[in-house]
C-alpha cells in the first residue's frame, strides 16, 4: 500500500496539516504511557486504543513505524505537582509493599488489559526507573545551556529565561503572565516553593526527603527526576532529537507536554515533535474520568460488569467499538445505553462479516465497492476519523445483508474487493475481532436450564434421557456431580 494524502490535527498549529514525515518512510511515534499505581481504567483505554490505530493505519498505508510509549514508575507526584508523595511510593505505603512490586502488579494489569483490548504491542516500552542517567544527562545539557538552575540540591527549569528566547505557553494556549501570577497565588499552600525563584519554574530533580524511598545518586543531591523529564529522555534516546508524532490526552497538554518542548528545546535546541496529537477525554456526567478524581470504572469491572454504575458486562470489543465510535478529539460520555448501543452495533459488523464470507458472486454489481473502498481511505486521511469510516462500513453491512437477501447483487471482482476492504479496515485497521457472545452468566444459566431437564427426566423416571444429558455435557468439558443438595456443574 503507498502512503495516502494524511491530513493529521496538529495541536501545536492548531490546524489540520498534511503528513509529511521526517524520514520517509520511516516514522517515529511517542506517546505518554500509564502512572501505574491503579488498575486501567476507561479513561485509559481512550488514548492507547487511539493511538493504536494510528499506529495501525500508518503501518498499513506503508510506513515503518517505531512505536515508543513508556511507563511511569517514579517521579509522578500528587497532583501533577512538584510537592508532595511520589504517587506510587503512596501506593505502596498503604499497601505495604515495595514500590517496585506495586510497579509490577500495575504494569501487568496494565498489559492486560492492552491484550484485552487488542492493542497491538508497541515497538518500544521503555520504564522512566531504567533510563535515570539519560535523565540526568539531558538535566545537565539544560543546565549548561542557560536553562536550569540548582537550588538546595533540586534543579528547577527557568520559565522565564527561557521566555526570554522561546514561546513557551504556545501548545497549551497559555499567556506565561497568566501562568505566573496563577502560580503565585498558589505558592503559600505549597511547601518548597522558596527554592524557586519564579513560582511557575518546574522541578527537573527534586532532592529526596529522608523518608522518600525512591531515590538515585546524582551531581546535584540524592533525589529523583521531575515527571516532565522522563518523556523528554526517551523519546529523544528512541526516536531521535525531533522526531514525527507525539501523542496523549488532552490533559497532558500542559503542563506536561508545553514543559516536553521547554525541556528538549533547552537541552537540544530544536523543537522535538513535528506533529502533536491530542484526543479528547473521557468524561461521566460532564466531568473527566480518573483515578484522582475518584470518579473511574476499571476495564475489569467493565468486563465483568460489577460497578454500581454499570448496568451489565461489557466485552473489551464492545468498549473498543464504543471509542472508535466518535471521532479521537471529541468527548464520549459514558453511558449505559451508549455502551448497550455500541454492543449492538458491534455485533451487526461482526454479523456481517461472518455472512460476507458465504454469499456468492453475480455477473454484475448493483452497488459501487470502490466508492465505497475509496471512502473509507477518504475518512482515515481526514485526521483518523474512524466515526466516518464505521459509518462507511455500515454500508458496506447494508450491501452484504441485501445480497445475502437476495435484493442486490455483486460481481466476483467486487466481492473479493468487498472482502479485502473488510480485512482492512474491520480487523487490520479498526483493530476489531471475533470474540464470544457467550459469557460466563450466560453460560450458567444455560447450564442451569440443561440440569433443570436432566432433573425433570430423572423425575420422570428417564434415566437414559438423564445419562446422556450427563454424558454429552462430560464431552463438552463439563463435569456434572450430584449430591444430597442437588446437581452442580464445573468446567473439566
């Protein structure tokens, strides 16, 4: 597949500009992976099956993409702020473990879940704990370059000093005047704040208290990194000092990635992302979803269904159809008839695919399936929007089920085109698969409703009947075993 005429959002230019990469066709892709000291939860899944598919379409309209996306195991305070507890090391004191178990025990979780969801694995993963020294070594470069300050053993990037020469403020939309007297009306509520010597400077080491356990050696004091700094260190380590696509929430728009670009533009001295790619969030009632604000729903409780919000189980494609049902940089709001409704419409394109599969070619077709491919491409190019391309494949669901029917009809060349557009666009790009409908509350009270009639025709005296219901569920791999209380069931 050559690569198509991308238009991609740009959050920096705030326009829809033309993809061009750095270094065709290769390209270099980074986005802001979990804090993991919670279990992922739906605002989770927003981002990375967003970024999945990015990763997906470029891959299949002929790029080699090197997919970058860390995980945060320190330096990630309370309240994106540069005081208080470490969030993982809180975590882990209430816990009672070791912040690296808790690490462990997330990060699983957190894979999990992207297996679930079938993301696809990404190129490189790397941990913010395993890359301190290249930390240290950027925090060095800004230091030499003008940029960064040490003070009682913590080193702060100078907002101000870098105004002087750059824009900073221009991702987020923020006036830096703004920013400092915001920041300065904070101040007498956070402690260290003196070792500043502008309110809105941000923490590029922070020197450890003694309680902090989570700490490293370094020319400046024993401490740990800023959470800014992670990111700019290895994407710059992984994708080089500028590199094509930078994606996350919207939320980390500032102060995140704007400190991203002050940081890799005070060490290296370019900027380092050509393309800066936001989706929008996930929110419940208005209000975004996550875990500080206590307002989140785990994918596991998705999946099984058990949250006093959810009115029934959600499969991981359900979730998955429901987010690529709206366009990456609009809100979703959660709700249960949109989930019930995405359920449904997962279940009809994976009808149709099944039936697309047995249906058989005519001499002419009454419908255009290249159009048709054509738009679907025509949608992807307009800034990924998988809206418009289910919308488009919704169609191609009409025309599969009228020559099922038998009210229209389609040439073998169309169907075997009708076939590769649903590959592509359905499984390859979408990201979307076959899974059973059958969960395990519908397959016990299945089994329920069979023992019932094995009971009944015991009852009856029909003990052959009552056998072979016994000797046909053995054969399925169900064990059946009677006893005083009555009949029950386990998988063999």
């Amino acid at each position: 597949m050559q690569p198509q005429n991308l238009f991609i959002t740009n959050s920096l230019s705030r326009q829809k500009e033309k993809f061009e990469p750095l270094h065709p066709p290769h390209v270099g892709l980074y986005v802001c992976g979990p804090t993991v000291y919670g279990y992922p939860h739906l605002g989770h899944a927003r981002p990375y099956i967003t970024f999945d598919v990015v990763y997906r379409y470029l891959t299949h309209i002929g790029y080699n993409v090197r997919y970058v996306r860390n995980i945060t195991d320190v330096g990630h305070l309370e309240n994106d702020a540069d005081e208080g507890e470490d969030k993982i090391a809180k975590k882990a004191r209430l816990d009672q473990l070791e912040p690296m178990e808790i690490v462990e025990l997330y990060t699983d979780s957190f894979h999990e879940a992207m297996r679930l969801l079938n993301n696809k694995n990404v190129s490189i993963e790397p941990r913010a704990s395993g890359h301190i020294i290249e930390q240290m070594v950027m925090i060095q470069k800004i230091i030499d370059n003008g940029f960064a300050y040490v003070s009682n053993g913590s080193v702060y990037f100078d907002v101000i000093g870098y105004s002087k020469t750059n824009d900073y403020g221009k991702l987020s939309g923020r006036v830096i005047e703004d920013m400092i007297a915001g920041a300065g009306n904070e101040r007498r509520e956070l402690e260290g704040q003196e070792e500043k010597r502008n309110p809105a400077d941000f923490a590029l080491w922070k020197k450890a208290s003694p309680e902090h356990i989570m700490r490293w050696p370094s020319p400046w004091s024993d401490g740990f990194p800023g959470w800014h700094i992670e990111c700019s260190a290895m994407s710059t380590k992984y994708l080089g000092e500028t590199f094509d696509i930078h994606g996350g929430g919207m939320d980390l728009l500032f102060p995140h990635h704007e400190s991203e670009i002050a940081q890799s533009k005070g060490a290296c001295k370019k900027a380092p992302v050509k393309y800066w790619v936001h989706n929008n969030m996930i929110t419940i009632n208005g209000q975004k979803m996550g875990k500080s604000l206590g307002n989140f729903i785990n994918l596991e409780q998705f999946f099984s269904g058990k949250h006093k919000l959810l009115e029934q189980a959600y499969s991981p494609m359900t979730i998955r159809f429901f987010i690529l049902q709206a366009h990456y940089r609009s809100t979703l709001d959660f709700s249960n008839e949109g989930l019930k409704a995405a359920e449904k419409g997962y279940s009809k394109l994976m009808a149709a695919a099944e039936t697309l599969e047995k249906i058989t070619a005519s001499q002419q077709s009454t419908s255009d399936i290249k159009k048709l491919q054509q738009d679907c491409y025509d949608a992807m190019n307009d800034d990924f929007n998988t809206a418009i391309t289910i919308a488009k494949l919704f169609e191609g669901v009409r025309i599969i089920n009228s020559v099922h029917a038998g009210t229209e009809s389609i040439s073998a060349e169309d169907l075997a085109l009708l076939k590769n557009l649903f590959r592509a666009f359905v499984f390859e790009i979408l990201g979307l698969k076959t899974e059973s409908l059958v969960s395990d509350d519908n397959i016990d009270g299945l089994m329920q409703f069979v023992l019932r009639l094995r009971s009944e025709a015991k009852a009856r005296k029909d003990f052959s009947t009552s056998d072979e219901i016994r000797d046909e569920l053995n054969k399925l791999g169900f064990e059946i075993k009677d006893g005083k209380d009555g009949t029950s069931w386990s998988k063999s």
